[in-house]
C-alpha cells in the first residue's frame, strides 16, 4: 500500500454542503409540522370570527336548524358538567391508586396494577363509548340503564381520566425525595403519617398537576359522548333519564361542521376556537403550575 | 470468625452472625458487634464496606429496600429488634437516626422538631413546646432559632439543618441516635459544632455514627470498629485502634495506605 | 419497578430476587402484620400490660403518681409520660397499620376492575359475532345488516390505509423535527418552540376534524387531488381518482398532523438522553456536526424512534371524530389513494347508536372493536417498554385520540 495516505486536512466541499443541507432540512421539517398546527387555530378564527362576539359564549343556541342563531353557552354549561362529573369520579378513585402504586411500590399485586393502569391508558375512546354505552346507557341487561345522559358520560369521561390521574399522582409521589421520607421514618412515624404529612403535601402540586391533564384529555373527548350522551341544544334538569343529555363543546361542533349549512360551519369555527383556547390556556396553567413547584422543590 | 467486642460496660446494641443481603449481593457478613450503652462508637471503613447498611439495618430504614434480607440476630436491650413480634415504628421511636444530607421537613423550625412527637398523639401544646424547646436546647440551636420558631427550616444554614434535624431525633427520646455521615455534607465549623453536640449528647444517649473521616472517629468516639467488605475487621477502644490495631488491614487503612 | 424508598446508587436494585423473601420478616413494606402478640421492643422492658386509653400529658395520670409513690420514685417525668404514650398507642398502631394497607390495596383493585370491565363487556357483548363467524370474521370483506353476514375486512384495511398515510407523512417529519428541537434551534428559540410543539399536541381531535372539513377537504378537492391525478395518476392507477375532497388521503394527512407532535416530542426526549461523551467522541474524531447528528446520534436512540412511532401508530388508530369528518365513511377497499373508505372507529361512532336494535349487528360491531382494543393494547405497551427501557420511567400518558 504504498500510496495509502490521509485525505487532506479540512472539509470537502462534499461534506460541508452536505452539513448545511441536513441541517436546513430539519427547521425545514420543523416549519412543516408546525405550520397546520398553527394554520388550525388561524383558520378558526378567519372563518369564525364573523360569529365571535361575547354574546356567543353567554347566550343559548335558536333559530332553525338550531344554533344558527345565538351561542354555545349549553356546549360550554355542558362540557362543564361532564368535566365536574368526571372529576369527582376519577380524582378519588385516581389519587387513591396512586397512592397505593406508590406505597406498596414492589409488591407483585402493585406491578400488575400498575401494568394494567398503563393498559388502559392506551384503551381507544370508541371503546371507552361502547363500555359506558353498556355499563350506564344502555336500558336493556345489565347495567345502571341511565340512558343517554350526562351522567352516563361524565363517569366514562371520569373513567378514561382514572388511568392519567392515578400514574401522575404515583409519580408525583415518587419526585418525594427519599430522604426527606426517611427522616420522618426514622423518627418512628407509620407509613400513613409519613403519607398523609409528607409525601401527600409535597407532591400537592403534581396530583393537582395530573388531575388538570385529565381534564385536558378529557375536555375534547368527542367519541365517547357519541355512545352515552349525545347532544342537548339547552340545559338539563336532570342529568339521568330520557331528557338527562347535556350539551357539549366538542359534541357540539361534531353536529355543527356535519351540517351542510355554511352558518353552522362558521359557528362550528368560533366554536372550535374557542375550545382551542380554553385547552390552551389549561395547558399553560398546568404548565405554571409544574414550573412553579419544580422551582419550589428546587429551593427545598 | 468469632470476633468478641472487648467492650466494658452495659451494652445496648449486640448482632450475633449477623449477614445482609440485597437480593443476591451480599452487604455483610456474619458480623458480632456491640454498641455499649452511653458511648460513642464509629465505625469505619472504605465505602462499600457495608458499615452503613449495618447502621441502617440497626433500626430496619432497610425494611424498605426491596430485596433487603438478613440472618444472624441483632438485639437491641438483649430483645430481637427483627423478631416477629416487633413493630418496626415503635423500634424506631426508640433507635433514631440522622442522616448524611440535612433533611428537615418542609415545615417550620417548630414543627420539625414537634412533627415526632404529634405522630405519636402528644396533643397537649405546652408539653410540646416544652419539649422543643429542650430539644433544641440539647442541640445547641435554640439561640440561634428560638426568634423564628415559626420560620421556615429550609431558611437555615447546612450545619444549621443538621442540628435541627439531631433536635427532632431527640425530641421523642430515643435511647440510640445513630448518625450516618452526618458531618460529610458541612463545612468544618458546622462539623466541629456537631461533634461538640456528640459528646454532650453522650451522657444520656447511646450513640453509633458511621464515618468516612478517620480523624472525626478518633476525635470523639470512644470504641471504633472497622469494616472491610461487609466484614467486621476489627473493633476496641478508639485510642488502641488509632495506635496499636491488632489487624494489619486496620493499620493499613488508618495509615491511609487504601481507602 | 421502583419504590420511592429504594436508593438510586444501589446496584442491587437491579436484581431483584422476586422469589427470595427475607427470612426472618416477611414483610418489608411496612410493620408486618404478625405482630399481636408481644410488645416487647415497645415497653422499654417494662412489662406491664399496655394501656389503651390515650393518656392526659397536662397532669401526671394519678394512678402513675402513686405507682411512683409506692415504688419510692419520683413522680413521672415528662419521659416517663411519653413512653406510656408509647405502650398505650402500641395496639392502635398495629391496627391502624393493617387498616390503612388494606384500604390502600382497595384502591389498586378499582383499576384492576376497570380493566376488567373494559374486556369483560367487550368479550361478553362481542360474543354472539365471536360464536358465529369464528376466525373467519377477519378476512371476510362482506358486511350486510339486512343478511346478518358481518366480516371485519374492509374495515381493517380501511384503518390500516388512513394510519399508514398518516404516519407515511408524520414520521419523517417528525423525526426532523425533533432533531430540530434538540440539536439545531438556537438557544433562545429551543424553549419557546418546544413547549409550542407540546402544547399544540393538545388540540382536541374535533378540532382537527372541523379544520379537515373546512380548509383540507376543498384544498385536496380542487388542487391536490387533480394534481396527482394529472402527474402519477396518468401512469399509476393507484394516485388517480375523481377528486372529491373526502377519502383515506384527507383523513391520512389530517391524522398525521395530529400525530407529528407527539411522535417528535418523545424522539425529542430520547434524543437528549445520548450522553454527552458519545457527543464529543463523534467531535473529536472531526464530524461535522450533521455528521455527528445523523450518523451517532440518530442511530443511538433507534429504540426510542421506533417507541415514539409504534405510540404514534397507536394514536393514529384510535383516532375517531376527524376520521369520522374526513374518510368518507363509505364500506369499501380503497384502491387508490383517493378513494373514500370505512375505519373501525368511525364505524362504531358512526352506526354503533342504531346497530343495537340487532343483537348481531352490535355484536359484530364490537368484535371490531375489540380487535381495535387489542391491537391498542400490544401497540401501547410495546411502545411504552421501548421508551421506558431507553428512558427509565417518566413518560406521560398519551390518550387514544377522541
């Protein structure tokens, strides 16, 4: 080999266009995925502005068909419900997991729990409808026979929020540090005292935290509310029976864009938006929230 | 090995064969000790040499690692602190502990050191703020603290913190304080401040602190023992394991030639 | 499987010996509840019955004064009161242990219900199409209400085509993307562009599905779809078709908007976890930093990538209302890229209502849906193991789309 030497010093015009190009190509790749995201919430408000006032957020659905006229405020009174519904089903059920995913951590009955409380983290919201559709709704077999009612889909919505409830507050419990759970242990305290003051206060923030991304999760579920709820243009007085329907945000603009009226589709937009936004603005309070705690236990 | 303590006096803490695993690991092997009672002992050795599992497993803080076992026996007043009839929290309001980082709660001052005393259903508040008080006192804290009681405990200096978390040990009147390390995250005056404390606190307490510091060892335990590989090398008096140990694996590693 | 009590730095912890129990206590996650008969560690070696009641720490007991008298001691110190406290709250401690164990377990049991439930009316009300059509359901590409004849086939091809084109388009992008995230955006930017990404993820599903109809179905209608039935479509049956706005294609591209940012956040995730070493190393051997990129960071965190993806195959599956919007909802095989279709999900949401006045009908509807479940099910929690091996625990849970 007698010509074998090393390549000259310094970058081949190869290698230095190549540099640039791959890593163009990723903000390029960047600007793609980003741009229909936001293109989404420009296109709500271009298209639904004509609707946007604060009469749309205070005033209830008229006119024929109904909601040509006048506002979502049975979508957002309903989504509202639901959410109150949901919540007071899954946060007890939730931290109460987590609290025993967290304590009893090791056990073989606490591994299998928790594998199947990821499980069904991944369950589809068609099925999360069949399953509330049969457990509450349905009239015929077995089952609570609530019909298609708010009740009936608060407590499917509450069960798909249970699984996100119950792992965030686990993990919440775990970012404890450990010493400071050994220091009360080491002073004789049981592990319900260790619990109820310590763990549970120090990670007050990040259950909280979890409780508002289930609701996050929940806040768009549209399918669900298909099998067990429907859709109500007022505001119940009851939330169980043949007149139990609530009236949602999503549910509502499902039914306004699947109208062949271009009045509908503007209110659909507005609609949209403004759900958009109520997401948006939970998720940058969940976001504060996080923040806020993590700077805390920093400090701590 | 049969290794005797050659220690005078009551002794409040013995182990007999005593071993400990983690899963297949094993931490210590087959270690006979004592802790006499109303002393101070170090015990010494490389890290890894199991000196803190020893020391943690002397009030079950291991209970809660999974995979923890152990054989062998460790009697704490000659009663078996792992017999199946003990309550490991009560055994624990009995054998406190400190630890290497300053861990207060996330409370005030006040309620750190009374946080022992209300998880065992003391309601009244002046025998509460009694014992605080003496607590602290007993730690050396109270002048600094005793204008923010209510203050935070985070608000407080390292060496600060530690004391204050010696103070909430003693608050529920432990009769053994084991300290693991607990001068290894201060500065020197803090350290000096703690080892002070120590021999105050020796009069009425039984005392067990794991050390990386040989010197601190020699400067205030009176019985020093060494381990090596979860084994228990050697153990006597401080002054004779400083000076004249019987192992040539002590001399070396009190004359800094490993470790 | 880590318990908030296990020290990091142990190695031990790795191997945990499941079946090896301590020997002398067994239970080591708390006070073991065998202890009823002896309190001997409690009573200081006082051995005395333990009293009950919770005793008054503003005045000595009067019946402890006495005691003291007698004895010739002296009255009882506050010591001497707290370690009574000791003895008296042994019993309770004890009870109050086990009680609270139990009750904790009780809440593990809630989820392991749940989960039970969802199988248990999915199989059970499933059964009557399960007993019928056996395997067979799966291939069988007929599904006739009127003739009770039901087969799973056009609607899993039809799922499969609008997942594929959804992750067709998102992932390369998305990948990009989060090499963007991670290795290429300024400083300044990486924050802001981040939780951006994050946030935008959020937007519920009906969302996308009310943008899909408004904005995407007139865009492919009037301008995408001609195109390609003008260029590719001329020499491959497959891109051709009459433009109708609706189809696997819209739906396919609005999903996989969808799924983008959650694909790009978790690789975003494994890629920041390539130490830092491996970084340098790739410098200090004379890449450029794209080399470094694409060729050592890139191919260290393949697990992660295909974690990410498989999850994004997930969503994208379960993915209902914009589907429902945007595919067609017509029962047949796509053959070309713009012909309308049926997916299992928006079958169910769809017909699902009227399909239970049929026992059968409903049945078959479900066995669909329970392939959709199972297939959920294997898809998640691979994806899950993947990410946590690479990552080691923290991952946020990603709902099926809505």
């Amino acid at each position: 080999m007698a010509d074998a030497r090393l390549p000259e010093k310094g970058l081949s015009p190869y290698r230095q266009i190549r540099n640039v190009v791959l890593g163009s190509i990723t903000g390029l790749a960047f600007l793609v995925a980003v741009t229909p995201l936001l293109a989404i919430i420009y296109i709500a408000y271009d298209r639904g502005k004509a609707a946007l006032s604060l009469s749309f957020v205070t005033t209830m659905p008229s006119g024929f068909p109904v909601g040509i006229e006048g506002g979502i405020l049975n979508g957002i009174a309903g989504s509202l419900i639901l959410i109150v519904l949901a919540s007071l089903l899954s946060v007890p059920v939730g931290v109460w997991a987590g609290l025993y995913l967290w304590d009893q951590s090791h056990t073989r009955l606490a591994g299998i729990t928790r594998l199947f409380s990821d499980l069904l983290l991944g369950v589809p919201s068609v099925i999360w409808g069949v399953v509330g559709f049969y457990v509450f709704s349905t009239n015929t077999g077995w089952g609570f026979h609530w019909g298609f009612s708010g009740l009936a889909a608060g407590l499917t919505l509450g069960f798909i929020m249970i699984p996100i409830v119950t792992r965030v507050t686990e993990q919440a419990l775990r970012d404890v540090p450990r010493s400071y759970i050994e220091g009360a242990l080491a002073l004789g305290a049981t592990r319900f005292q260790v619990m109820r003051d310590l763990a549970i206060p120090a990670a007050i923030t990040g259950i909280g935290t979890g409780i508002l991304l289930g609701v996050l999760n929940v806040l768009g579920q549209t399918a669900p509310l298909v099998f067990t709820n429907y859709y109500n243009t007022g505001i119940p007085h009851s939330l169980v029976g043949s007149n139990g329907s609530v009236g949602d945000l999503a549910m509502q603009i499902f039914i306004y864009i699947h109208e062949p009226s271009k009045a509908l589709h503007v209110k659909a937009m507005a609609a949209a938006l403004v759900l958009t936004v109520i997401v948006l603005l939970l998720d940058m309070g969940i976001r504060l929230l996080s923040w806020g705690s993590r700077k805390y236990a920093r400090k701590a | 090995m049969e290794q005797i303590a050659p220690m005078s006096g009551n002794l409040k803490i013995e182990t007999k064969g005593f071993s400990a695993f983690y899963g297949k690991t094993q931490a210590l092997r087959n270690v006979n000790f004592a802790v006499p009672e109303k002393k101070i002992t170090a015990m010494i050795g490389p890290s890894g040499c199991g000196k803190s599992t020893f020391l943690r497993s002397l009030n079950r803080m291991n209970d809660f690692i999974p995979g923890f076992r152990m054989e062998g026996s460790a009697l704490l007043d000659g009663q078996e602190i792992y017999g199946a009839a003990v309550n490991p929290v009560l055994l624990r309001q009995r054998v406190g502990m400190v630890f290497q980082k300053p861990n207060p709660f996330q409370m005030s001052i006040y309620e750190n050191v009374a946080y022992g005393l209300r998880i065992q259903g003391v309601k009244s508040a002046s025998l509460v703020s009694d014992i605080v008080e003496k607590s602290l006192r007993a730690a050396a804290l109270w002048d600094e603290v005793k204008d923010r009681l209510k203050g935070s405990a985070f608000a407080l200096s390292g060496g600060q913190q530690q004391r204050l978390c010696i103070a909430r040990a003693l608050a529920v009147e432990p009769e053994v304080i084991l300290l693991d390390e607990p001068a290894s995250a201060l500065d020197p005056i803090s350290t000096a401040r703690i080892e002070e404390l120590m021999q105050d606190l020796k009069d009425r307490y039984t005392i067990a602190i794991v050390t990386h510091n040989m010197q601190q060892a020699a400067r205030v335990s009176d019985y020093t023992a060494f381990f090596l590989d979860g084994t228990l090398v050697e153990v006597g008096e401080t002054t004779k394991i400083f000076t004249n140990p019987d192992d040539s694996r002590t001399e070396d590693y009190i004359t800094g030639r490993f470790g | 499987m880590s318990s908030p009590f296990i020290s990091e730095e142990r190695p031990f912890r790795k191997s945990p010996d499941r079946t090896e129990t301590p020997r002398k206590h067994k239970d080591v996650t708390m006070a073991a509840p065998e202890h009823e008969q002896g309190d001997s560690l409690l009573s200081h070696g006082d051995h005395r019955p333990p009293v009950v009641a919770p005793l008054s720490f503003l005045s000595p007991d009067p019946d402890e004064v006495r005691d003291a008298q007698e004895l010739g001691r002296s009255a009882p110190s506050t010591e001497t009161t707290l370690k009574n406290l000791r003895r008296a709250s042994h019993s309770q401690v004890l009870r109050s242990e086990r009680l609270f164990h139990l009750t904790l377990r009780l809440g593990g049991l809630f989820i392991l219900l749940l989960f039970a439930t969802v199988l248990g009316v999915s199989v059970v009300e499933a059964w009557p199409s399960i007993e019928k059509f056996g395997w067979s359901f799966l291939w069988t590409p007929t599904w006739n209400p009127h003739r009770h004849i039901f087969g799973a086939w056009t609607y899993l091809v039809g799922t499969f085509w609008v997942t594929g084109i959804a992750l067709i388009f998102a992932i390369p992008i998305a990948i990009l993307s989060a090499l963007f995230l991670s290795d290429y955006a300024p400083k300044w930017l990486v924050g802001g562009v981040s939780t951006l990404m994050e946030m935008l993820a959020g937007i519920p599903s009906i969302v996308f599905g009310a943008f899909g109809i408004i904005f995407v179905v007139p865009l492919m209608r009037d301008h995408v779809e001609p195109f390609l039935a003008n260029t590719l479509g001329r020499h491959f049956d497959f891109f051709s078709g009459d433009a109708m706005g609706y189809g696997i294609l819209s739906a396919g591209l609005v999903v996989g908007i969808m799924v983008i940012p959650l694909v790009a956040t978790v690789t975003r995730d494994s890629l920041v976890m390539v130490p830092r070493e491996t970084v340098e190393a790739a410098y200090a051997l004379g890449s450029t930093k794209a080399e470094m990129v694409y060729f050592v960071k890139l191919p260290a965190v393949v697990p992660g990538i295909i974690g990410s993806v498989i999850l994004g195959f997930g969503r994208a599956l379960g993915e209902t209302m914009a589907v429902l919007l945007l595919v067609g909802n017509q029962a047949s095989v796509p053959t070309s890229i713009q012909d309308v279709g049926y997916t299992i999900s928006s079958l169910l949401a769809n017909t699902f209502t009227y399909a239970v006045i049929d026992p059968l009908f409903s049945a078959a509807e479900i066995e669909l849906g329970l392939i959709l479940l199972v297939i959920s099910l294997v898809v998640n929690t691979l994806g899950r193991e993947l990410l946590l091996k690479l990552m080691g625990g923290r991952l946020a849970g990603s709902v099926g789309g809505g």
